[in-house]
C-alpha cells in the first residue's frame, strides 16, 4: 500500500510541476511548484502533496481512503473520457493521428478489432 501511494504522489507531483511548467496557474504558484531539487523530483509538488496525504490519513480510517482512492479514479477516467468526445464532437475538422479499428455493425460491443 506504501508503494502505491509513493508512486502516486510522484506522479500527481510530476502532474503539478508540468502544469506550472506550462504557466497554467497563476505566477506565484507556477514558480512554487516548477521547481525541483538536485534528483529532478518536483520537491514542493511532493511536500504538499504528503501534507495533504498526511492530513487525510490522520483524520479518515483506512477503508474510506480506499473508498475515496476508487472514486476520485473513476471520476477522472470519466472526465477524460468526457472531454475527448466534446473535443471530438466541437472539433470535428481536426487531425486523428488514431483511428480506432471497427469490425463489423456493433464494433463497441465486439470484444476484438478484425
């Protein structure tokens, strides 16, 4: 369970150091969390992270933190999911570097693209 959730954090840190990166947040936030230490791990991104990691773990019981853990994973697969087709329906005109195979007339139920 450690692992995971280290391994979590390191991507969630990463997510937050790449955003800031970009100038997605405002300006004070952006060079609070690009930065990163001398073994290129987004040191802030992580430090919040497991304070917040740590508040959560302190206050809930195991069981609702996995509970929470599920949710928030769904809700983000279904977010993306989301937004990909309102990109795909608003932008219909745009470049697909994918096509997904279809095989035959119900190609969403077919367990194999043919």
């Amino acid at each position: 369970m450690f692992d995971t959730s280290l391994s979590g954090n390191l991507a969630y840190a990463r997510i937050y150091l790449d955003t800031a990166r970009q100038g997605n947040w405002p300006g004070a936030i952006n060079r609070f969390f690009a930065s990163m230490n001398h073994h290129n791990v987004p040191k802030r991104g992580f430090v919040f992270l497991g304070i917040g990691n740590a508040i959560l773990c302190y206050f809930t019981s195991l069981n609702n933190l996995v509970t929470f853990t599920g949710v928030i994973i769904v809700v983000i697969c279904l977010l993306i999911a989301t937004s990909a087709l309102i990109h795909r329906y608003k932008n219909q005109s745009a470049a697909r570097p994918f096509r997904m195979p279809i095989s035959g007339r119900f190609h969403l139920l077919s367990p194999s693209p043919v």
